[in-house]
C-alpha cells in the first residue's frame, strides 16, 4: 500500500488536504468489509433485483473510473485495468488478475478471491455468487473502451461452499454464453438467468427515464 502512495504522491495525483485523501478530483474513504457484507446481506432479502441492481450500480462506476482516472494516464484497456486491479488489491477489496483480455472484442475473464464473499462465506455461505458489484465494475470499465453494451456473470465465487477462487466472465451476452458454453456448461442456466435479469433491470430503469450517459 505504502509503495502504491508513494508513487501516486510522487505523480500528485494522490493529495492529502483538508484533513481527506484525494485521488484525482475524488475522496478516498476506508470501509469497514463487514458494511459490504451486511448490505449485500439484507439488500437480497428484498429480492432478486437488489444483486442486478449492484450490477448496473457497479457499471457505472466503473465506465466512470477510467474515465476520470485512467485515461490521465494511459489508452490502454489492458493498463487500466492493471491499475484498477492494483487499487482493489491495495485497499482490500480482494485479490484479483486477469485470465484473459481482448482488447478488439471487448472481453475479458478475470479471477480472484472477493473480500466480501470471504466474508458472506463466513457468516452465511451462499448458493450463488454474490459479487455483482465487482462484476459490474469491471464490465463498467471495460464497456469504456468497446464503446458497446458489456455485462459480467460471476461463474463462481468464493461464497460458495469449497470454491477457492472467483471467476468473471465480462464481454457481450453473446461472448459470455459462448465462453460459459465452452468453459462451464454446468453454469449456462446461471448466466442466462444473470444476463436476462440484468437487461430486464435495464429496461425498467430507461422506462422511468433514468438512462445515464454511460449506458450504450
């Protein structure tokens, strides 16, 4: 972490000032995992559309971040993504790499082991993967450079009971359905369901006029 600061510091694009840590034009603050947890937690109570809602909530934020803060530095989708896996690495949000990124096609597979589902598989394992936020944050990112609709479908997570690692597949629904077909035909029902409440969340949201600039 500290090496991390120090370059940012160095580069001044990370400031220390009015008593706040300030990464670009943005604050930085430091959560608790246990909040993560427990939102997730009580927010899929509610139903089925809170973890799709996270998804699209995730996408922006991260179209949003290389916008704001990768293309400073680099044009590269394979470097920002580097960067924002260093930034999820260093302040704990997980362990994270990339498996495989196609910059042309806009796809990429990614794995790692959530902070969060760490901790859900602790409290209350889960049937399912949980990290839609993650997921919507990488097919946010990656969605900037293709310049075409990109979703993410975690095929499985370390919520899960004797899974080791989590595993993404980000790119179109068609890419991601080939691939599971491929890689996890055991997980094809899943992807469809994921891919097919997403967009269904889409709709509903451009219905009530909430369509968003980021949203191709």
């Amino acid at each position: 972490m500290f090496d991390l600061i120090k370059r940012y510091v160095a580069e001044k694009y990370m400031q220390f000032k009015d008593g706040q840590v300030w990464f670009g034009k943005e604050r930085l603050i430091f959560v608790f995992s246990a909040y993560f947890t427990n939102e997730y937690l009580v927010g899929k109570e509610l139903g089925p559309k809170y973890p799709m809602l996270m998804f699209i909530a995730g996408k922006k934020e991260g179209y949003t971040w290389v916008q704001q803060h990768g293309m400073p530095f680099m044009k590269s989708v394979t470097a920002v993504v580097r960067l924002g896996i260093e930034i999820l690495n260093t302040f704990g949000y997980g362990t994270y790499r990339t498996v495989k990124v196609d910059d042309k096609n806009g796809f990429m597979v990614m794995t790692g082991r959530s902070t969060m589902a760490d901790d859900i598989r602790l409290v209350r394992p889960s049937a399912e993967p949980v990290d839609f936020m993650l997921g919507g944050i990488f097919a946010g990112a990656l969605q900037y450079f293709a310049k075409t609709p990109l979703y993410a479908v975690e095929t499985s997570c370390i919520a899960q009971t004797g899974v080791q690692e989590c595993l993404w597949v980000i790119g179109s629904v068609e890419a991601i359905m080939a691939y599971v077909h491929q890689f996890s035909p055991d997980k094809e029902e899943w992807a469809a369901y994921v891919l097919g409440q997403i967009r269904e969340v889409e709709k509903e949201l451009e219905t009530k006029g909430s369509k968003q600039p980021w949203s191709i």
